[in-house]
C-alpha cells in the first residue's frame, strides 16, 4: 500500500510538472529590418498583428540578432553562444555537430520538436533548395523530431522537404509555413505534449514576389519595394494567423512566442527600412545588427510593455532554458547570452553581461548604453565608441573623448576574443578540437541535386541563378 502511494505521488508530480512546461514558439524573419513595423510608425507598412501582439507583450526595442546576416543568427538561436564560436563564420556555414542545441534539449525535455522554413545551416548556399533525407547537418540531426524545411530562402508556391520527401506548396511562402506549424501544434495539442516550434520565414529576403493584392497599397513605391513590403503583409497576416490558431487551441496562455529577424534591413529601398539607424544588413551598426523583437506570454507577461534592456538571440537559449526547466548541462559553454525571464514581470536594472559580436575580422561590444566597435583597417584596427542612449545613429565617435570607458570596453573586448578563439579552435568540446565538417559549397555541384535541373529551370526561384551557375 505505501508502495502504491508513493507510485502515485511520482505520478502526480510528474503530471503537474509536464502541464506546467510552457510551449515554445520561434519565429524568425529573413532580412526584416528595425524599421519595417507598424509600431515603430513606417510611413507605409501596416503590421496590425505584430502590432496586437507587441501591445499584448514585451515589445524589445534594442534587441539585436546573433550576427549581422542570415546563418550566423540561426546558430546563434540554436547554441546562445556568438556565432564564430559555432564555426558558423558567415551565411552558408554549417553548424558544427559538436554544438548543444536547443533543440535537442528540448527534444530530451520530452517536448516534441518541430523545424519550418529556412534552414541554411547545413553548409549549402543558394536560394533555397529542399533538404535531402541523409543530409548530414538537417534539422533531423541537431534534435528535431519533425521538419518541413529548405536550406535557405524561399518564395511563393514554395518547394520544401518534409524530412527528406520533397513537396511542392501553393501561396505565400509565410502563410505555408505558419499553416504547416499550426497542423504540427494541433497534433502536439491532442496528444497534451508541451511543443517546440521554430518557423523561419524567407519573408523578405531577396527575390520578392508578392502577391497582387499584397503590394497593392505600394503601387507609389519602385516595383521591387512594392513585392518587399507585400511580403510583409503576407508574414505579418500569417503572425494574424499564428496567434489566432493558438487561441483556438486554447494553448496561447502558456505558450512563449518569440518573434524577431535574424538581420538588419536591406539597402536601396524607399522609404528606409532600419528606421534611421546606421548601416544595413552586414553592418556591425545598429541598421545591421538591431532587429524587431516581442515576447507574447499571456500566462507570465501579464503586463504588456516596452524596454529599452539591451538584450539579443544569444539570450534565448538561456531564456527558454530557465523558463522550461532545463538543466544547466544543456548548454555548452561559454554561453554568451543571459536568461531574460527576470525581465518578463519588472525591469532589471543594467545588463550585467556585454552582448558580443564577431564577423568578418570585426568585433563589436555593446555594454548597456555604450558600444565599441573594432573594425580592420590598412593599419591593424580602428576602433569605435558610442553611446547609444543619446546617440542612436552612431554620430559621433567618441573613443578619443572617453578614454576610460573605451578602455574599460576594449579590454572586455580582448578578453573575449581571446574567447572565441578558443571557440574556434575546438578547445568547449570534449574532444579538445573541431571534428569533420561539410564544406561551403553551392548545392548545383552536389550531385543528389543534379536530376532536378531540367524541372528547377522551369521555377523563378532557381532558372537564373542555375543559368548563372551552370556557365
């Protein structure tokens, strides 16, 4: 009998443990820039949903991304660490296997995992391609039980791979995915698992093709601009739609959803997409690195509002972590970012970790209100300071005038680089270095994607860049 009670009392507990997980949602856009909201006043673009859920959660208004282009962020997303440290050093580079992810800590939480949308972190570059079943970098191997994915970005009537079959879609590329997320989630629902989703839109990276009544408001703007901002509309309706399903479901109290980009915005369109910071997408100034940010968690944020708490994708691994239960093992470290779930009741006070990035042989520190910024140059470096509380277009550089604190950053600098390096040389694994990897290669020379050719011609997505890649 006292065996039985104790039985029961396991039970119980682990019940009421597993109904109190939060479900986790990720959504990432593909090239939006700080700019390109609503809620921060676009003189064109109208984003009511992103604007219902900014007023109905935390709004992050300096909230950078990993890196200032595309793979860099999403292994960023996935590690919490910056992503030099991953080997994921530009756009096209694979995760290293040796990485923690989240995902596979998820996945070992006993929540299902599910992956939509653009990938491109398995080591191909391109426009987006379905992922082969035995890639060996596919979402299937960094911990998701489920994904219907493309190596990278992606158009209209997309083409994608679910776990490896091949299968053409009709309509907006953002609306397939959310409508593909929300199916995974429904049967996730009905069988009362906690579910991990992670949608990476390929909305509104390059090319743009909109639909008619989409880019019907822009028709004063370029026609380019015109098909840019009416992917948004379709992303910001699919968000509509996202939300709504989720209260269908009668999960969206406690289910974490995080949107932001995973870059700046795009040069050459009018009006501005980065909302008059400086740089765009491959900067390491604001316009390149700052994205939009919002946390909706009805359960917990209970009181919508706005921060100015500098905060990036580094921090959400440790995040989710704290706010699912992880243990601390599930994280390989050095971890870059910090748990922001403090922040989702009350204000916290200076960040007390700098947010770190490196790129291209550029390293940047933001430390609360100020930002160095090393950038190579004939002679070594040049080395930048602003404070960005009073000088948020990065004016006036202030490194000569406020030699303590540019000394004070440039140290914390050093002292991180030195980091990362040990990063990049193997020295967080195990094993004490980097094991096999694959290269950095275009997909039109892998010879699994060389039957699809004559099919592919006949697609927008593809036909030029194959005429250009098969001169």
């Amino acid at each position: 009998m006292r065996f039985f009670a104790v039985f029961l009392f396991i039970c119980f507990t682990q019940l009421s443990w597993s109904a109190a997980k939060p479900n986790v949602i990720l959504v990432m856009a593909d090239d939006q820039g700080w700019g390109q909201t609503g809620y921060y006043n676009h003189p064109v673009l109208k984003t009511p949903h992103l604007d219902a859920m900014a007023k109905a959660g935390l709004r992050l208004d300096r909230f950078y991304a990993g890196g200032p282009v595309c793979s860099p962020t999403r292994a960023t997303v996935l590690t919490g660490r910056t992503h030099d440290r991953t080997g994921v050093f530009d756009h096209g580079y694979a995760l290293r296997s040796q990485e923690k992810t989240l995902a596979a800590a998820m996945q070992k939480a006993g929540y299902a995992t599910g992956h939509f949308g653009k990938w491109h972190l398995n080591g191909l570059r391109g426009p987006g391609v379905p992922i082969l079943k035995d890639d060996s970098h596919s979402p299937g191997k960094v911990g998701f039980d489920e994904w219907l994915s493309v190596t990278n970005f992606f158009e209209r009537d997309p083409l994608l791979s679910r776990a490896g079959k091949f299968e053409d879609h009709k309509g907006d590329s953002s609306e397939v995915v959310v409508d593909e997320a929300l199916k995974f989630i429904a049967r996730k629902v009905k069988a009362k698992q906690p579910f991990f989703t992670v949608i990476w839109y390929g909305t509104p990276h390059s090319p743009w093709i909109a639909h008619n009544k989409d880019k019907a408001t822009f028709a004063k703007l370029t026609a380019k601009a015109q098909d840019h901002y009416g992917e948004l509309v379709a992303m910001d309706r699919s968000i509509g739609t996202l939300r709504r399903g989720l209260r269908n479901l009668g999960v969206e109290q406690n289910t974490l959803l995080w949107f932001t980009s995973d870059n700046g915005g795009l040069p050459g369109f009018d009006p501005d997409t980065t909302g008059g910071l400086r740089g765009y997408k491959s900067s390491m100034y604001e316009g390149g690195l700052r994205v939009p940010a919002i946390i909706e968690w009805p359960k917990v944020i209970t009181k919508p509002r706005k921060t100015q708490y500098p905060a990036g994708a580094v921090d959400i691994f440790p995040t989710i972590a704290e706010a699912a239960g992880l243990p601390a093992s599930s994280m390989l470290q050095p971890q870059d970012g910090v748990s922001l779930k403090p922040l989702f009741s009350n204000e916290i006070g200076p960040r007390k970790k700098p947010l770190p990035f490196r790129s291209r042989n550029r390293l940047v520190i933001i430390d609360n209100e100020y930002k160095l910024i090393s950038l190579p140059n004939k002679r070594g470096v040049k080395l930048e300071l602003y404070n960005l509380e009073k000088d948020t277009a990065e004016a006036t550089n202030l490194f000569e005038k406020e030699p303590r604190i540019a000394q004070r950053l440039k140290k914390k600098a050093e002292a991180i680089n030195v980091s990362i390096e040990a990063s990049v040389a193997g020295k967080d694994y195990p094993e004490g270095k980097v094991g096999p990897q694959p290269p950095r290669i275009f997909w039109n020379t892998v010879d699994a994607y060389k039957p699809f050719f004559p099919e592919w011609r006949k697609r927008p997505e593809y036909d030029a860049w194959l005429k250009r890649r098969l001169k």
